[in-house]
C-alpha cells in the first residue's frame, strides 16, 4: 500500500502546485493588478493546469492503485486512502479522455467554437435607442433597452436584433456544433450530448432530471398562466408580446429601498449576519475586491487558490479570493453590494469548510456539481429578501428600519412574475434536450428555430423575451447543457429554507444554520452527489414542490407569510454577534489594502465605512 499512499500524496501536491500558480495569475490578470505581461503568464499556466488535468495515463496508473488498495487488510488507512484515490479517479473522469477518436473530436469541437467565437466577435447587433436613432449594442444593451425604453419601437428594435442574432448563429456554426458534441458524446458512451453533460455534472440521468423538472413544470403551469392573464388585464393584450412583456411586468423599489442599504455598511452587515448564523471559515484567508475599477472584470465571482484539505492529517486552510463591482454612489449600489457578499461569501463558506483528504474533492471545477454549489452561495444570499433580516439589518443612517409599506412593495414588485421567471430557466433544458435527440440530416436553421419558438410557447405561454438561442450558454460546450444547474440550486434552496422554518421556525440569525450546512452540505465536498447532500440534511432527495409552492404564491400571499416572520422576530431576542468567524480577511482595491482582521472584524468594519464615506 505504500506505493499507493506515495502516489496519492505525489499527486495531491503536484495538482496543488499548477492549481495554485493558475489561481494567482488568474487574478492578477483579472483585477488588473498584475505585471505587463500577467495575460501571458496566465494563459501559460492555465495551458499547464488543463494539461494536467486532461492527462488520460493518470486513470490508467489510478485504477491500478486502486486494485492494489482493494487487496490489502481492510482498516482506516486503506479506507481514507481509496476514499482518496477514487476521488481523484473521479476527477480525472471528468476531465481527461482515454479514447483517441473522442480526443480527435474534442480538438474539432474547440476548433470549431473557436472559429464561431471569431466570427461572433465581428458581428455588430444594432437597434433603436431613439425613435429612428439606430445604435451599436451588446447583449445585455439589447435586454436592458428592451425592458426599460418607453417606446415600444425601439423595444422592438431590440428583439429583432435578438432574433437577428439566431439566425447568424444558425448559419454560422451551432448545428455543425451540435452535430460534433453529439458524434463525441457517443464516442464516450451515451446517447447524445445532453446524455453525457447531465450524467457528467449532476450525476443523473436525463431521466432522472426530467421526472424533477416535468413535476414543477406541472405544478406552476397554472401560477404562469395566471400571471399572464393579470398582465394583459391590467396593460392589455399587448403587454404579452415578447419585446413588452418585460417592460409591461417591471416593478423595481431599489430607489426607495437605497437609503437602509448604505454601501459603507454592507461588510459589517454581512460579518455580523454570518457570526449570527454560526459560519466559519476553518482558518482561511480571504481577499475581497469589492470595488469597480478601470482595467477590472466586469462580473463577480469567488475563486480559490488553494483548495482546503487535509494533507496527511494537516489541516491545509482554503485561500479564497472573491470580487465585486460596487459603484458605492450609484443608486442600489449597497443591496447588490450586500449580496455580493452574501452570494460569493456563501460560495466561500462552502469551499473553505470541505474537509477530505485531497484537493480534488475542494476545487470548484469538474466534478463538482453546479447546482451544488450554487445552492450554498444562493441560500445565503436568499435571506436578504426576508421581511425579519431586512427588519433588523437595513437601516438607514438614523437606525431606523424598512417600513412595512416597502417591505411589501418589494414583494408585490417581485411576486407576480416569479413563477414565469423561473420558468425562464426551465425553458432551456427542454429546448436542448430536444436539439440534442435531433437527427443530423434535421439540424436546419428553420427545424431549429421551430423547436425554439414551439418550446417557449409550451413552458412561457408566450414568445420568449430573451430568444432562446440567443442565450451565450448553448455556445461552449462547458455551459452548453448545464443551465438546468440554476434551477435545480433554486429547488434546493427553497427544500433547505423550508427544512430550517419546519424545524426551528426561523432563518435569520438562526445559529444552527452554519454547524448544519457544514455537516451535510460542505464537508463532503464533491464525494457525494449534491442529491445525497440534501437528504443527509433534509431527509429527501430533489423535491421541486418548495421551490413549486414559493412561485404559485400570489403577492398577497407572500405578503402575509412576510408579516407573521415580522411578528416572530420581534419576539425573539437578537443574539450577540461574537461567534469567532475563524478567517484573515482583507479588503483590498486592487494592490491597495483598504482593511483587514487583524486587529479585530469590528476594526475591519469601521474602516471600511470609514474609506467608503472619505472616497464617495
């Protein structure tokens, strides 16, 4: 077993190493911060991390240990070091190919994303930004004109192009695409792409993953189609055309709500909140980049650079970085900000609370599920439109708190759509689900565009705002067939919220929320199927009714559940926010340290607020 023992602590240390140097440069690269030559130093390292890890001799060399292990005495040390082994058998299943004809088409399937990449990048979508005022324009331009212009020509304008870009995508590359993930995926064993995608990521059949979403497609049809007889009773048949739909339906109270979200305040909202809760972070460090910034990515994310395990015994602590782009003096700037950190600070309790013995089960990359990971970072971040945490945390700078009236326009703004929203996600399973079972001689722009339009009509009950094909996901073959991942997180937050309110009444500054999740959702990492997480905590697998039973609310409904939460926390005392977070945090503007922990979370706080308010 020795040879295998060796083995194992080689490669825990030898991924570690090209994880790491990709990580670091990675950021560098991505905040702007590095050297001149930081975006050639990362796109080296990251070729080294792919090489690595698409490496096919490792699970040949894998499966032999793995055979040796099985033959020695049974005891703890062959049980860990299999546990181990398997892992990274897992890993390596996930990201290396053996067969030599599923590699030769893994290289034409890049090449031809590549080329459709290249060709995409020269095409300018255009539309009406003013009656008769024609304007180049991205892909959010496109949906943000579309859901906010007061002229519904020019909103239209944004949909045609929407439409425009189906259509130059289905002559430019998707059906060869489709075809080419289709031959690989039989290459590898299964029916067609989506076979291999849903088996690969969530560990489940389509099967499996379609008996879960026909249950909730079955279960809010009648909530979706009420909500869209409301919206054309109240702004007429026209309201459900696919370019009015979204301006028609919009209610938003981030203005009203801005002064209770002081950008200065949100790191300490967030400290105390997550001390209340009981969420550590085993001894991480962490680094968050918060503010927008020339030079900067332009999406938030949490990355970590060293994944959190114990190396022969040792408790090796996640270093985890995650950033933001606060505008802290633009109207909303504190709510997103808060749940930024809510969001990616879920995300990095999560990683930096995994406890096996290899880097492998704690990176966030293949086979770690998706919607398992998006499940912890969208629970956490789910509790800041709850009436009680909002009651006691948004306060404005007199410490008063969000009255009821705008508690409740919240809701009444949000509600309405909610069933229709997420059956935005669903859509996009079914769609491709179809796309993928298509013969090859059927993969017409007209046969595909059909099934597009006919799939929108089944699950919205209308033409979709965002045209289907037009959604970035279907264009690379990481996110191709994945989206589905959303939704089933958005199930199991609703499954685990209505597991704590069962057992304890309660959500916010509920203590036992942090040790649980820790228990049965983080520590296992990706050893068990997110499935298997749920029912360790909840005592069931994927049960979409939760996430059913929130969407078929009315706004009315939603708002009586809000108020009794209200009521109830005001007869609970609020705990002291003294639990020990177990983290080195440091906030930082790019290579400028604006706080940090180190002489104490409150310092930290005051600081930040402090330089928020000097700055903006």
């Amino acid at each position: 077993m020795q040879q295998a023992s060796e083995y194992f602590n080689a490669l825990n240390h030898e991924y570690l190493a090209v994880h790491q140097a990709k990580e670091e440069l990675f950021w560098q690269n991505y905040m702007g911060t590095g050297a001149e030559d930081v975006a050639e130093k990362f796109a080296a390292a990251e070729s080294a991390y792919k090489r690595f890890i698409a490496n096919p001799a490792r699970l040949g060399e894998l499966r032999a240990l793995i055979t040796q292990a099985e033959q020695q005495p049974a005891g703890d040390d062959r049980a860990a070091l299999l546990h181990g082994l398997r892992g990274w058998q897992r890993f390596f299943e996930s990201n290396a190919i053996e067969d030599p004809a599923a590699q030769a088409l893994m290289d034409e399937i890049i090449q031809a994303e590549s080329a459709l990449y290249s060709r995409r990048k020269t095409l300018r979508l255009t539309h009406q930004t003013a009656p008769g005022q024609e304007a180049e324009a991205s892909l959010g331009e496109l949906l943000t004109n579309q859901a906010t212009h007061d002229d519904e020509t020019c909103r239209r304008s944004s949909q045609q192009a929407l439409r425009g870009l189906e259509q130059w995508l289905l002559v430019n590359g998707l059906p060869e695409l489709v075809t080419l993930r289709n031959r690989f995926a039989r290459r590898m064993g299964f029916r067609n792409y989506f076979d291999y995608k849903v088996n690969l990521t969530e560990r489940m059949t389509p099967e499996a993953l379609f008996a879960i979403l026909d249950r909730f497609e079955q279960e809010t049809r009648e909530a979706n189609a009420r909500s869209l007889q409301q919206l054309a009773a109240n702004k007429g048949p026209d309201a459900l055309e696919a370019w009015n739909i979204r301006y028609a339906s919009a209610g938003d109270v981030t203005r009203q709500l801005d002064p209770y979200f002081p950008f200065s305040q949100s790191l300490q909202r967030w400290v105390e909140s997550f001390k209340r809760l009981h969420i550590g972070f085993r001894g991480a460090q962490m680094q968050l980049d918060l503010l927008v910034r020339r030079g900067k990515y332009e999406n938030g994310f949490m990355h970590g650079p060293v994944p959190a395990f114990y190396d022969r015994g040792t408790w090796v602590p996640a270093r985890l970085n995650f950033t933001s782009l606060a505008q802290p003096d633009q109207v909303g700037s504190g709510a997103s900000g808060l749940n930024t950190l809510f969001h990616e600070g879920g995300h990095a309790a999560h990683f930096a609370n995994i406890t096996q013995n290899a880097p492998c089960f704690s990176q966030e990359f293949a086979p770690t599920s998706m919607a398992y990971a998006e499940t912890q970072s969208m629970f956490c971040d789910s509790l800041l439109d709850d009436a009680d945490w909002l009651k006691r945390y948004a306060l404005d700078d007199n410490g008063e708190p969000v009255p009821d009236a705008l508690i409740r326009a919240g809701i009444e703004a949000r509600q309405p759509m909610r069933a229709f929203n997420e059956r935005h996600i669903l859509l996009v399973p079914y769609f491709e689900w179809s796309l993928y079972q298509m013969a090859e001689a059927d993969l017409t722009p007209a046969a595909i565009t059909q099934l597009a339009r006919e799939t929108e009509q089944r699950i919205l009950g209308v033409d979709s705002p965002r045209p289907t094909l037009a959604i970035p996901h279907l264009l690379s073959m990481e996110s191709a067939c994945s989206y589905q991942g959303y939704l089933l997180a958005m199930m199991a937050v609703e499954q685990t919220r209505h597991f704590f309110l069962q057992r304890d009444g309660y959500l916010t500054d509920n203590p036992a929320i942090g040790p649980d999740l820790a228990a049965h959702y983080w520590q296992p990492g990706n050893s068990v199927s997110h499935n298997d997480t749920l029912l360790s905590l909840t005592g069931e697998g994927f049960n979409p009714d939760y996430l059913a039973q929130a969407c078929n609310q009315t706004a009315e409904q939603a708002w009586q559940q809000a108020q009794v939460t209200i009521v109830s926390a005001a007869t609970r005392p609020q705990p002291a926010a003294d639990f020990d977070l177990e983290a080195a945090i440091r906030i930082v503007d790019g290579e400028r340290v604006i706080a940090d922990n180190r002489e104490g979370d409150e310092g930290m706080c005051g600081d930040f607020a402090a330089y928020i308010r000097s700055h903006y």
